[in-house]
C-alpha cells in the first residue's frame, strides 16, 4: 500500500467531491492509517492551511464497543474548516455532508499528557462539526476513517464562556436543530461520561497539544444530514449556542458570464 498515493487520491477526492470505494485501500492497520493522515495533513498545509485544532472519535463507549475498538481515533483541524458562529457555509463542494453538536475547548497553554486538563483550558464553548466521508456512501473500516483525518470537513464555535464552565460539563443537555426543528437531543454525558475526559485522551494521543489548539471533545449526540439551504443550530445547557446556514454556491449561466 503506498501512502503517498493513497493521500493523494482522498485529498483528490475531496477537492473534486468525488467519493472512493471504501474496502479497497489496502490499509492494513491503525498505525498506517495515521502515516496517510499525516500525509494528507501535510499536502494541505503545503496549499497554505495552517492548523487549527485536534478533534477526537469514537468517544461514545457505544460506538465503540458498535466498532469493536478500545481507543479513541483523532484527526487534525485547519483553519480552511472555520465556520464563523452565524454565518454560511457553502456545501456545494462535498459529497454527502452531515451535521453533529460538540463541545469545544480552546488551550490557554501547553496541555501534555498526564497533566491536569483543566488547567490548561482557557475557554469552552458549544460547537458544530460538519463531517463528510471521502468513502462512497459513508462506507469504510476503522483504518479508512483515520487515513480520512476521522471525515473532518469543517467546524463551527459559538462564543466561547469562562473555563469554569468546562468543570461542570458532565451531564448537560445538548439540543440539535435544522431549520428551528429539533432533530436530535442529548446529553455531553455521551463524551465519555465527561468532555474533560476527551481532553486528557487527546494530550495522551497527542503527544502534547500547544497553546491556542482547539479541542473539538466528540460528537454528543448522532449525526445528521446537512441538506442545502438549513439553517442548523446547537445549543448546550448553560453554555450557550453555535449556528450557521448551509449554502451552495450560485449556479453561473451564460447571461451572467
């Protein structure tokens, strides 16, 4: 399996919105999953993305155990993935889109592993994440989701509130809507009993994790599809609410040309 080549066809595929067969790479384990990540990682920082964050998966013990894995898979964020809290995010440019709530932690300094998580949190704050599989029909093995930085495509944060906040994250209610319509409720119980314990396993994935990283904790509730045109919206008791509208590009005819 060569990883270059692998890299280059899933940046390929997202660039051009164009799904590969999933089942048919190749990988043969987690750790050369990862070795195509960074790959991937590296062809778009070399396009001028900068890196922004570090987000985590499979940190409901139910999918986990759904998945037959013992630890959590990690990808990287960049700063070309940024959705500004209210604003629109155009769509047109992905395969087959879905929409989950988040918790977010925004490092005040260096997080190491072992270290206590908290005191490296300078801000939390309610967040989306729009994910979107380069594998055909959202179909693949745990290796392919990795090579696939974990289906990452973009991320949105709501106002970000004080970091004492992140102490009593264990079990608040979490509400999804599209287009003023709940679709989806949950609790951040869902990431792993506790979003700070998400933080401590992403330093301990890490390696180390530097100030100004944002730490998106999990998904707290299932994911959804994000049709064209929806206005989504996540709210976090006592935290607050994050919010965009997806958009497609507008369509160019010859009288426009």
């Amino acid at each position: 399996m060569n990883i270059t080549a692998l890299a280059e066809s899933l940046d390929r595929a997202a660039l051009d919105a164009r799904p590969l067969p999933g089942g048919a790479t190749g990988l043969a384990d987690t750790a050369e999953a990862y070795a195509v990540q960074d790959a991937l990682i590296v062809r778009c920082l070399d396009r001028g993305e900068r890196l922004t964050g570090f987000k985590l998966g499979f940190t409901s013990l139910a999918k986990m155990r759904q998945m037959g894995v013992a630890d959590l898979i990690h990808g990287r964020l960049t700063d070309r993935m940024e959705i500004p809290d209210g604003g629109q995010y155009d769509i047109s440019g992905l395969i087959h889109p879905r929409v989950e709530p988040e918790v977010a932690f925004l490092l005040g300094s260096t997080l190491r592993p072992g270290a206590d998580p908290l005191a490296a949190v300078v801000a939390v704050a309610p967040a989306l994440e729009v994910i979107d599989s380069r594998y055909d029909g959202f179909r693949f093995s745990l290796p392919e989701v990795i090579a696939d930085n974990t289906s990452a495509a973009a991320y949105a944060v709501g106002a970000w509130g004080e970091p004492g906040a992140a102490s009593g994250l264990g079990n608040l209610g979490v509400l999804l809507e599209l287009d003023g319509r709940p679709v989806e409720t949950g609790s951040t119980a869902a990431i792993l009993g506790h979003p700070l314990r998400a933080l401590a396993a992403a330093a301990r994935l890490a390696g180390s994790l530097e100030a100004g990283t944002v730490i998106l904790a999990g998904a707290a509730t299932a994911a959804v599809p994000l049709p064209p045109g929806a206005h989504v919206r996540a709210s976090v008791t006592g935290l607050g609410a994050v919010q965009f509208t997806a958009t497609t590009a507008p369509t160019i005819t010859e009288e426009d040309a």
